[in-house]
C-alpha cells in the first residue's frame, strides 16, 4: 500500500522524519518496501508547451512536435501519443533523463522515421504516478512553462510503499497504520471525531434500506448495508489537493465522488461505493446472483456471477459485486445529480472466495477479505457524505440501514508470564500492559492474569500468543535475549535415516564416476508418464503450469533425457549425469520411491590410450557401484536378461533381490525412443529404485568374522569353452564356481571370442579359475580332479565343451 | 720362454681382449677363455701344483696376481658395458610424461549444488542434535493448510499459488505441497500417536528437533521463482523453547553456513498463518559488488520466516499449548544456495546444462563436514 509523509501526517502529529518513519513501520511489522522521495526522482521534467502537433510524413500514427520548454529555443519532439495536440500543455523529458517507467535514459538526437526527436513528452505511467497509458499528461493552460513539473503538481513529498500481511485488515488504511505508529511512541493519533459526526439529514430516504435477500442455508457475504442518499450533487473533477493525493500514490484521478470513496478507502481502510441514483432502476436489494448473470464491471470487462457471490441488484439485474467491484450502468459521472452511497460490512472469508473465484483484483476486496473496523460502518458514511456535501454540494437524506456488523468483543485471559514463556524476555507487567493500552487493548485485572479486551479493529487477535506478538512489535524484537539452545546428549545423535544416507552415498558415488548431478522437473509431459506406466488420474495435475509439465514422473528417465536433448543442442551430446530424487508410483506418502538414475550418452571420451565405446556395461557397472557403495553384497544380486521397456529388447536386464523384488533396470535406450528424441550417440542407463533395497535389520554394531588366512598359494588355471551363442555367461560362471565350492575362490571370464576357428552359432568364453588350497599344497592329482569337475559341470550346465 | 714371459703375454692378451668385449656376452666369452676350467689363466694354475716348492713359492703369487688383476678387470669392464647399455636403454625408453592421461572420473563428475548446499545444512543442524525428517511431495489439504491453521478461503492460501492434482473418486484434491510445514505437522502427529507409523522417518519422540530439507512446488515462474524449488524447515518443540533461542539457532546457523565470524539478524514482526507471534528475518549483508557479501556492509536481505509455533497447530497435532511449546522456521536451499555460490538465475538450476553444472557443481569427495569445513 501506498502512501505519503503528508497523508500520514493528516492522523499523526509527530516530528519524525522518513527515515525514522520507515524504519519504525518496518520494525512493527508493515515491512517498507521502498520510500521514495519523488521531488528527486521526477526533478528533471518539465511543464512545457507544445507548440504545434503535425502528421509525421511516414508514420499514420506519429506526430512531429514543436516544443517550447522554457529554454528559449523550440525542441523538435516526434510524439506517439494519440492525444498530442497543437498549443496543449504537458510534462517534457530532455535528453539524458532518466524514465523511471520505461526503465531508460531518453538519447540525444535520435531520428524516429527520419525526423528529429529531441526529448519525450510524457504519460503519467512512464513517470511511474499511475498506471495510465492512454497518452501524455494534459495539464491546465495556465501550468507555467519550464518549471519543474514535480513543483507545478507538488509531487515533492515522500511517498513509502508498505506490504500488509494478511492479518492486518486494520492497517490497510493510512489512519491505522497512524494509529500503529503513534502506539510504538511515534507521535500522538489525531482524532476522527469531528469529521465522522454525524451529518444531519433533510428527508427520508427515496431509497429504502436494502432488504437482504437470503434463504437459510445459502452464503451471504453481506453483513452490515449503509447508504446514504445525497440529493442534488454537483459531480465534476475533484479538487487539485484531492487530485494530487490520489496521483501520489498512482490512483488516477476520476471525478469527485469516485475520487472521494478512493479517499476514504486509503485513508481510512473503509471502501465505499457511489452509485448514480438515478440510474437505478426500481428497488435496490441484496441477494446472491442468478445464475446467468452478468456484471458490466468498472474494469470494462464483463463478469459471470454465480449464486455464491452477493450483488447489490435493482429491477434488472446486478449493479454491483457485493464488496468487491462496482458496475459501470450505476456509475457516477460528471452528469450525476442524485447520488447513493454505501459503506458495508462483509464476511472476510465469503470476499475472499469469490474475489479468487472471479479473480477480480481490487482496492476493495483487499480490504474486505482481510476484514475492517466494524466500528467504523457509520462513522466512514458520515465521513463520505461530508466530503460529498463539502465538495460537490447537494443534501444528504437519512441513512438506510440494514444487517449487523459482527463484533467479536473478545476477551483474552492473558497471564503475562506468556509473554517471557515464549519470547524469553523479561518485561514487568505494567510495561506490557502500557503497550497493550496504547494499541487500543483494555487490560483488566489483577493479579498474574490479565483480561484483555481486543479493540473493534484487530479481529485477528483471538489468544494469547496474539497479545504475546502485540508486546513484542512494540517493544522491539531485537530487545529478545539470544539464549542458546541447550544441547540435548552429548555428541549427537546419528542424523540421517538409512534411505537419507543411501541417497547421500548414491549421489557421490555417481559423481565419483564422473557423472554430473542434475536436478529436474519433478513434472513431466502425459505421453512421457505413459510411456513409463504413469499417467493415472490422481497424479496429473489439475492445473499444469505448461502442458508439457503435466504429470507427476514415474520415472526419472524422461527429465534426464530432455536434458541430454537440451544439451545436445547446445553442442554437448556426449554426456553422463544422473538424478537421485523421488517418483510418484501413486499419489499416497507410501507410493513415492527414491530412484537413483543415470545416463551416458554419445561417445566415449577419446584418448591416445585408447577408448572402449559407450555400451550396456557401463551402465550396468555404474548400478553395480551404487549398490556396493550402499554396503550391499554385489553377489547377492540376481540378473534377469529381460529388458524394461524403455530399453533395447536384447540389451538390457533387470536386478533383482529375491524372485520378487526388483529393485532396478539397466539397459541401452530403445533405438526407436532415441530416434525419436533424436539422439545421435548412444545411450545407456540405469535405474535403481533406493526404497526396494531392504533395510538392513536393525542391530547395534557387530564385529566381523575373524579374518582366515591361509599360509598356502593359490593356484590359476584357465580353460576355454565352446558353448552356444545364446548361453549366458552368468550360467557358466555359476557352473564352475559351483563344481568345488570348497576349493574354487574365484572365476573370472578373461577372453570372450567368436569368429575364425568358431563354429557358427557358437562362442568360446575363456575362464580363469582360481583354486585356493586350504590344508594341503595341491598336487597335480588334486588339480586334475577339480579340472575334471570344472569341465564336467559346465557341461551339464550350459552343454559347453573345451576348446582344443 | 720363462714363467715371466708368459705371464706377461697373458697380461697383454687378455687386458686387450677385454678392451674389445663389446658386450656382455663377449666379455664372458673372454671371462671363460681365461678363468674357465680349460682357461689360459687356469691352465697356468694348474702349473703350479707340478712345481718344485722353491719355483712355486715365486710363481705362485705371480700367477694368481694375474687371475686377480684378469678378474677384477672383467668386472670393472662388465660393470662399464651394463652402465652403457643401461644408458643406451633409458635414452631409447624416453616417453613423453606431458601427454595427457585419461582423466579420472572423480575429475568429472560433479554434485548438484543444491545436494551440496542440504549436505552443508545437514552437517550443520547434526552438530546442533538436529534430525531430518520429510514428508511426501503430493500431500493432502490437510496437512498443507489446515492443519497448519490456514482457515478454509483464507488470503494466506492464495499467496501460496497452489498446484492441485486431478481430484480423486471422493472429489477432493491433493495437492503438491507449497512449503515443507507439513512435516511439523507429521512430525508432531507421529510423536504425540506412538508408535510411528508412516513414511520414510521413524518416530520422533518429543523433545523434537528436526530439520525438513524438501522440494515444494509453487504456481510460478520467473527469474526467481521456479515452479519447483527446495526448502528447508526446521522445528523445534518441548517445555520451555522461545524466541530468545530460535535467534541463537538461527544466527549459529548462518555463521556457520556462511562461514563467517559473525552475521547481524534483523527480526521484523510478520504473519504465517501456522506460527504466532511470527518474524521475518534479514541477514545485514553488503550489495554493493557483484557478489552478495554476509556479515558485512549496511543492507538487508531477507532470508527466512519463522515464529513461534502457533497454539491452532499444536492443539491440531494433539498436544497441549499450555504445556507444549517451540519454534519452526523454512528458507529456501536454492536461495541460500544463490547466495553463497553467487548464482542468480534460479532456473538454470533445474536446466541440467553441463557448462553450468561443471562451473557450479562440487566435487564428488568435496563433502561438507564440520571437521573438514563445509566447503574445502
């Protein structure tokens, strides 16, 4: 919200200056998001006069201006404004100004369609006053020429822009955040009294007050209706102070009583609403809408209503959405004679509902849906109709009034202690309740427990930690004591979860393997979830912020590969990065998995050491890695050749624990998938899901099994087998390891051929099988047998036999 | 011709002949032909033993003066062809050590920043006896807002921008969760209804200290909002904490994170529906240069909401705002992130450029510790 040092000072009588204002309001809690002091920021424009608006020669819309600025000399000016007209007035930049709304230094000389352009006559929104667009500022024929503009319009004031938080209806008006102030010790608050008095009537009312429409049961967001009919207005642009406050803080000027509710709304938090009378048409009621009906709004857009929503209707149909925007067919304008004003309360919760049903943002709803003053219906119409009297004359008939306001008329039990029991500091009791009274609390009581009533403007405060905040905004936060926390053990306690660890362990393991971490979108388009059996209802998104970002993954696959993609075409398409983060396999806390994933793609790094291209096994070998580092036995791991479906159906497997708990896939992208992302290299992956590995069983540390040595030297022996095509190499390894377990320690395949001396159909697989005696130095007896066995058993296994 | 003559032709025979060896095998052959069994040298040894003992007593240390000077002379001779041919194989075995090797994986492979900023935070909070806790991404209305006293068409829940999945057969809808509070409320939920039941963490018994490191999801995007991103929060509840040592807590924190001596907080009075009284806070920080400078210079930077737990979120998770009491605040791990790696644009962070990646990403074994430093 904005306002103005001046405007302040109309509620607090105070002799701080900006700097001590700003630092006070932020230090309450209306947190100042900028003070600007626009006598400096707008010095440099000036009132000038323009001489003459021609046609430019190449340009339907541009005009060529002569400017007279006050420096004696015309200044050619090539103008875009709609409105610039021959012998007008209005606001000039030089070259070399700074526009604050366009965000730019106007150049020298520049030639806009082959004419000179010499400065910028301005629109109030590129001096940032208001968000008005429609073309350059027009001012009075008597503004004098040359003089500083900020000067002419007394634009020199200081103008604070503060953020209100929800809580805070009660300082949505300049008079509340004067009362805040005056509070914290700033100045004294000046009184209402006067100008809210009551204003003596003439007649009865030519309009009733409002029935209120309702059946039980239905939402009514009205709570309190005033109105005040004023006869014989005189409606016609406001008074220059009224102008100038109103554009201080961007709001356009419009007319008298437009701008009067506008006055009333920033000043005093209390919107308010003018209709023209005479534009009404029958009786005027509360009701929720028709379904089918409209609102022409004074936004000039057209509203859907629905009968959640209150409108404040006549014979044919709404004039009004209840609280939140006025109708342009009840508008007040310079022809107004008759005039109706309303100043009501609404139900918060029922404003903000259909302020975001219909997504209408307006100075009204922001306050109505953060609740105002109650207390204040009347007065805030007694006000209005002052004004309307003071400035557009005519006489005021009897209120109409209809409904209640609701008064929470709070009480809080408040032991004070609450106040060092949850902020640690030390305030004696008469302190806080100096600082409570000051901000309009009633404390009564003796004893530890006070009884504290919350003024009619601070529905907010309900409870203790309510009043607690109260104190603390007043006395200052920074009066609170640092007090360390005390430490609960000693040395502290393990901090991690198992699955947090893995997921530690598993990121810096892959970088260890130069793999580079990413981070995607958890998001991904429908055809991609689909594609990795998501995709269900519950867990796509009712409002995707893009439609390719559509589905919870299911898969960290997709986001990896759109980010192979993007680098790709950046000129980086050899790449191995990685992801360790959640997949939504069900919308339920127990259906998001952590995965660890990663991809290589395109070539192998060269080297004059020579390079293996990129193939399946590395990314079977980065799965292996990852599950070793977790602390598991690599052995334990079951290998099924069956490819997930992402992948190449001859090159790719499955891991499993067990014959039902899969826990990864690896493989070599499906060449249908990567001509479809148009990836040129190959690519290879894993996925290995972090919550199907189980948990190891919870036992404190245990040592190891005593470590055997033995004193005897194992012995190597190799043999290579022929076998077909299609036996894996898994089989054969078990095979032979399994022909002596007592005997055999290791089996390794060293050589993998087929070709020249091969039969067709068939391969050889060399193995070197190593025999690690334990008792006895084995002697070639000993060795000939285990061979034997070693022969005989991968025979049976895998019909093999050894290669000649 | 006498014993002398011969001597002294042997002499002149051999030490030519072992000048000559140009090898090894070549001076072994002379090595045999004079101290072999059937050697020149030896066959004059063998003289000896036929002599009278007068003759022998001259010959003999004459003789094998000579197969002492013959042998040392080998060796010395064997010792200058090894060193040659040693220099002659080390000048052919000259390899080129400035070609490059094949980079070591760990040269390449990076950790996000975002891993490495919540490993830092971890290791922070561990020493202060914190534990993590977390929560599911998709989370229910209930524990994102109402649980966490936002009433029901509350402006506090529109500032949230709120993601909503597909409603379910009953018609309600989840939603991702616009900020890592829920898991206060799982948090508390599990400590005051033991045993635990549910997702990732274990039981939690009071008093609690977490963290809630997580990602959330916002109905926006630009330069500094993404509509994904991470927070942290942290909570803390038993008998008697207050606003006096959630300042501690936080200001421990950003020296440490920072890794700077000192760091001034400003608190300002603010408003989150699930904490009463609630603080914003900025950290004093100097803007001038192209980097963010903490602790130090004249400017504010609001980094973190906080508060004291309010009494609404307490009595919802079954504890007794009478009895129960403490504080939670949530920051953002990119933004902390940004601020101390000097990175502004917060979409890049989820791009997976490797350029950018590589520029800011950390080292596999570059693990943030507080016996090793955060950041090495």
């Amino acid at each position: 919200m904005k306002f103005t040092l001046d405007w302040l000072k109309d509620h607090l009588d105070t002799t701080a200056d900006a700097e001590t204002i700003s630092t006070a309001l932020t230090a309450i809690g209306l947190e100042v998001e900028s003070v600007e002091d626009q006598g400096k920021a707008l010095r440099a424009f000036v009132v000038a006069h323009v001489v003459s608006a021609e046609p430019h020669p190449n340009s339907d819309h541009l005009k060529v201006c002569k400017v007279d600025a006050g420096t004696g000399t015309l200044i050619d000016v090539v103008c875009g404004a709609p409105n610039a007209v021959t012998n007008m007035k209005s606001v000039f930049a030089f070259p070399g100004t700074y526009i604050p709304g366009k965000d730019f230094t106007l150049k020298e000389g520049v030639a806009i369609r082959g004419q000179v352009s010499n400065g910028m006559l301005c629109s109030a929104a590129e001096l940032e006053l208001s968000n008005d667009h429609d073309g350059i500022i027009v001012l009075p024929d008597d503004a004098p020429i040359g003089v500083p503009y900020v000067d002419y319009a007394e634009l020199n004031g200081v103008v604070f822009d503060i953020s209100i938080t929800p809580n805070r209806g009660d300082a949505t008006g300049i008079y509340g955040v004067a009362r805040d102030l005056a509070a914290y010790g700033l100045g004294t608050l000046s009184p209402v009294d006067g100008y809210m008095a009551p204003v003596a009537s003439v007649g009865a009312s030519p309009i009733a007050p409002l029935p209120q429409q309702f059946a039980p049961g239905e939402p009514k967001a009205i709570r309190k209706f005033a109105g005040r009919y004023i006869k014989g207005v005189k409606n016609g642009p406001s008074p220059e102070w009224l102008q100038r406050r109103l554009r201080a803080v961007g709001l356009r000027p419009i007319n008298a009583l437009a701008d009067i509710t506008n006055f009333v709304s920033l000043g005093w938090g209390r919107p308010l609403h003018a209709y023209d009378a005479d534009k009404v048409a029958g009786t005027m009621v509360l009701r929720n809408a028709r379904p089918g009906e409209k609102l022409d709004g004074l936004d000039n857009r057209e509203h859907e209503l629905d009968a959640t929503m209150c409108v404040i209707a006549d014979d044919q149909g709404p004039l009004c959405l209840g609280g939140i925007l006025g109708g342009e067919r009840s508008s007040c304008t310079d022809g107004t004679v008759n005039m109706f004003m309303e100043c009501a309360s609404w139900d918060p919760d029922e404003i903000a509902r259909t302020g975001r049903k219909t997504g209408i943002v307006s100075d009204a709803r922001y306050r109505l849906e953060r609740s105002v003053d109650p207390a204040l219906t009347e007065p805030a119409l007694e006000l209005a109709t002052r004004l309307v009297i003071e400035l557009c004359g005519g006489e005021p008939m009897e209120p109409a009034i209809s409904g209640d306001d609701v008064f929470p008329n709070t009480i809080v039990e408040f032991p004070t202690s609450e106040v060092r029991r949850l902020t640690g500091l030390d305030l004696p009791e008469a302190r806080i309740i100096e600082l409570l009274t000051r901000l309009g609390f009633v404390a009564e009581g003796a004893g530890t427990t006070l009884q504290v009533k919350v003024p009619s403007w601070r529905p907010d405060v309900t409870q203790k930690a309510d009043l607690v905040e109260e104190v603390m905004r007043m006395e200052g936060l920074d009066k609170v004591p640092v007090d360390p926390l005390p430490r609960l053990s000693g040395v502290a306690p393990r901090m991690l979860t198992t699955m947090q660890n893995r997921r530690r362990v598993a990121k810096r393991v892959l970088a260890a393997r130069g793999l580079d971490e990413a981070v995607t979108w958890s998001f991904i388009s429908e055809a991609e979830a689909k594609r990795f059996g998501g995709g269900a209802p519950e867990l796509k998104l009712a409002n995707a912020i893009a439609a390719d970002l559509s589905d919870m993954r299911p898969s960290l696959l997709p986001g990896l590969l759109a980010a192979v993609r993007r680098n790709e075409n950046r000129g980086f398409a050899d790449l191995a990065i990685f992801e360790v983060g959640q997949v939504f396999l069900s919308d339920k806390p127990e259906g998001q998995h952590t995965y660890a994933t990663a991809i290589r793609a395109g070539a192998a790094p060269k080297s004059w050491q020579g390079s293996a291209p990129l193939s399946v096994f590395d990314a079977k070998a980065d799965l292996a890695a990852v599950f070793d580092a977790l602390g598991h036995d690599i052995g334990k791991l079951q290998l099924v050749a069956e490819s997930p479906a992402w992948a190449h159906p001859g090159r790719g497997g499955r891991v499993q624990l067990g014959p039902t708990n899969i826990i990864g896939w690896f493989g070599e992208l499906h060449p249908a998938w990567a001509a479809e992302l148009d990836l040129t290299g190959p690519v290879v992956a894993f996925e290995l899901d972090l919550d199907a590995i189980p948990e190891p069983r919870k036992k404190p540390t245990k040592g190891k099994p005593a470590l055997k040595l033995s004193d005897l030297m194992p012995v190597d022996r190799d043999f290579a087998f022929l076998v077909d095509r299609a036996v894996t190499a898994d089989k054969l390894l078990r095979a032979a390891r399994n022909a002596d377990k007592a005997l055999i320690s290791g089996v390794e395949i060293f050589d993998l051929f087929e070709g020249k001396g091969v039969p067709e159909g068939q391969k050889s697989v060399a193995i070197r099988v190593t025999l690690q005696p334990t008792d006895k130095t084995l002697t070639d007896e000993d060795i000939e047998k285990v061979s034997t066995a070693i022969v005989g058993a991968v025979a049976k296994a895998t019909g093999g036999t050894l290669r000649s | 011709m006498s014993l002398q003559d011969d001597i002294a032709r042997l002499r002149t025979e051999l030490t030519g002949a072992i000048a000559a060896a140009t090898d090894e095998a070549g001076l072994d052959a002379v090595r045999v032909a004079a101290l072999g069994k059937k050697g020149s040298v030896s066959a004059l040894l063998a003289t000896l033993g036929s002599m009278a003992p007068e003759d022998r007593k001259t010959a003999g240390p004459a003789i094998n003066g000579l197969k002492n000077e013959i042998s040392a002379a080998i060796d010395a001779r064997g010792a200058d062809l090894r060193g040659a041919a040693l220099d002659a194989r080390l000048a052919a075995e000259r390899l080129d050590v400035t070609l490059p090797v094949k980079a070591a994986p760990t040269t390449e492979g990076r950790i996000h920043p975002i891993s490495q900023v919540w490993d830092e935070i971890t290791a922070i909070f561990s020493d202060m006896g914190f534990k993590i806790a977390e929560g599911p991404d998709i989370e229910t209305d209930w524990y994102n807002f109402t649980a966490l006293n936002f009433p029901e068409g509350h402006p506090a829940r529109e500032m949230h921008d709120t993601f909503f999945l597909q409603p379910g057969p009953d018609g309600t809808k989840k939603v991702l969760r616009t900020h890592t509070s829920p898991v206060q409320i799982r948090s508390m939920l599990r400590a005051n209804e033991k045993p635990a039941a549910g997702y990732l963490t274990g039981a939690v018994e009071p008093p609690i200290r977490i963290i809630a490191p997580g990602r959330t999801y916002r109905h926006d995007s630009d330069q500094t909002h993404t509509p994904m991103f991470h927070q942290v929060e942290g909570l803390v509840i038993d008998k008697e904490s207050h606003i006096g040592q959630l300042r501690w807590v936080l200001e421990e924190f950003l020296k440490a994170f920072f890794e700077v001596p000192g760091v001034t907080l400003r608190f300002r009075p603010s408003f989150f529906p699930f904490t009463e009284p609630s603080m914003e806070v900025d950290v004093q920080c100097d803007r001038s240069g192209a980097e963010v400078k903490i602790g130090e210079g004249s400017d504010w930077l609001e980094i973190l909401g906080c508060g004291m737990v309010h009494p609404n979120v307490l009595r919802n998770c079954g504890l007794d705002p009478d009895v129960y009491q403490g504080f939670a605040w949530g920051m953002g791990i990119d933004r902390l992130a940004m601020l101390k790696y000097g990175m502004n644009d917060l979409r890049a962070f989820f791009d997976a450029d490797k350029r950018w990646l590589d520029h800011y990403g950390f080292k596999a074994f570059d693990m943030p510790t507080l016996f090793g430093g955060l950041s090495s």
